[in-house]
C-alpha cells in the first residue's frame, strides 16, 4: 500500500522513546558475551561512532536523532 500511495512511516526505536535513550541498546550490546572483545571499547569504533558517543554515552546525539525524525514527520 506504501508504494501505491507513496507513503511509508518509520518504526525506528528512536520514536517509540519519548527519552530518545537509544544509546542504551550500544550499552546492552557491549555486554553481550558474544561481542569480541575489540568490540567493547568506543577506542576501537570508528571516528564518527566514537563522535556520536561523545561524552555522555550517546544521549546528546539519540536526542538530536530522534528530533530530526520528528521534524521530518510533521
């Protein structure tokens, strides 16, 4: 139907959180015994990953992201 009318809504995790706290998946996922251990540090990620962790883990730019999606839906 989204092809038909040209429409189509995104069911990113970023919109089902009013607290934009999608950086706590990274978190859960560094946790996972599976995750090679050159995984588990943001030293190891590449810079634009790294840049988005940031200091505070990730909060300022999940915020940023969910505004823009937002933003783009009204």
């Amino acid at each position: 139907m989204g092809q038909i009318l040209g429409l189509g809504v995104t069911h990113s995790p970023p919109l089902l959180s009013a607290s934009g706290d999608t950086a706590s998946r990274i978190k859960r996922m560094m946790q996972d015994p599976l995750l090679p251990e050159c995984y588990r540090s943001p030293a190891t990620w590449p810079e634009p990953m790294r840049q988005q962790w940031g200091n505070d883990e990730g909060q300022t730019h999940a915020r940023q992201h969910r505004d823009e999606l937002v933003e783009c839906m009204q």
